[in-house]
C-alpha cells in the first residue's frame, strides 16, 4: 500500500486475501430505480419548496407594501423565467405532496413495502406528479387566455 488512504478500501474475502472495495455504496454502484430517483427528488424538492416558499412571502410581503411594488413583482413572475420558476415550484409541490402521502401510507399500513410494489408505485407517482402539475398550469394558461379574449 503506497499511500494510506488506500487502507480504507481495503477488504478481505473470506479466503484471506486483500481486495479493493468501496469505503460504502454509492449511487454510482447501485442502478437507478423509479423508486430510488423519486427519492432523491424529493429530498431535492424540501429544499427547493423551502426556497420557493420564502418568494412566496416576499410576494405577500409586496402586496403588503402597496400597488407599485406588488406591480414589480407580478411582473417578474409573470416574465417568462418567472414561469419558469413558477411551474417548477408546482412540479415540486406536487411531487413533495404525493411522496408525503406515499410515506404516509407506508407508516400507517405497513403495506405495499416490496420492491415490486415500490417500483410500480413510483410510476404512478410520477403519472399523478405529471398530470396534476399539468391540469394546474393548463387552468392558469386558459384563465389568462379567457382574460385576454375580453
């Protein structure tokens, strides 16, 4: 061993002889799953809701302010990166939403905890993510379409 660092990925088989193993799996090691990626993402989406939260009382806190400073802010949300942050903070709520539920129903019931049934429920979480984020930004867009028809 020519450097020390090498002794921490160093194991033994059971036959005696030294091999090179990682210190811990890592997401390298392992293959993506739908189960595994919802995960993550929804630890990535808590911090992401926490952020996005604070914009939504800096928006409150400008409509408390007055007119001028509501109308500044609902005209960077309504810009075309506003949107885009908008509809992601919806994806995310969504996805944080359902995940919830799913944690809930795993901690009540104690059911649907194989592999299997974790996998296929993933997809259905994401079919549920989708189709609501969707169904909300399809009302926002014909609302404001309605509005601008008058």
């Amino acid at each position: 061993m020519s450097d020390i660092r090498e002794t921490f990925y160093v194991g033994h088989k059971s036959d005696g002889t030294l091999q090179k193993r990682p210190m811990s799996p890592h997401l390298q090691v392992y293959k993506p799953i739908p189960s595994m990626s919802l995960s993550i993402l929804n630890r990535i989406t808590g911090a992401a809701l926490a952020f996005g939260s604070t914009l939504m009382v800096a928006w409150l806190a400008s409509a408390a302010k007055g007119p001028k400073s509501f109308k500044t802010v609902q005209k960077v949300t309504g810009s075309f990166p506003g949107q885009v942050v908008l509809f992601g903070f919806s994806a995310s709520f969504f996805l944080h939403f359902i995940r919830g539920i799913r944690h809930l129903m795993w901690d009540s019931t104690a059911k649907r905890l194989e592999k299997e049934e974790i996998n296929k429920d993933s997809k259905i979480d994401i079919v549920g993510i989708s189709a609501l984020t969707l169904g909300l930004w399809t009302i926002i867009i014909g609302k404001r379409l309605s509005k601008k028809n008058k």
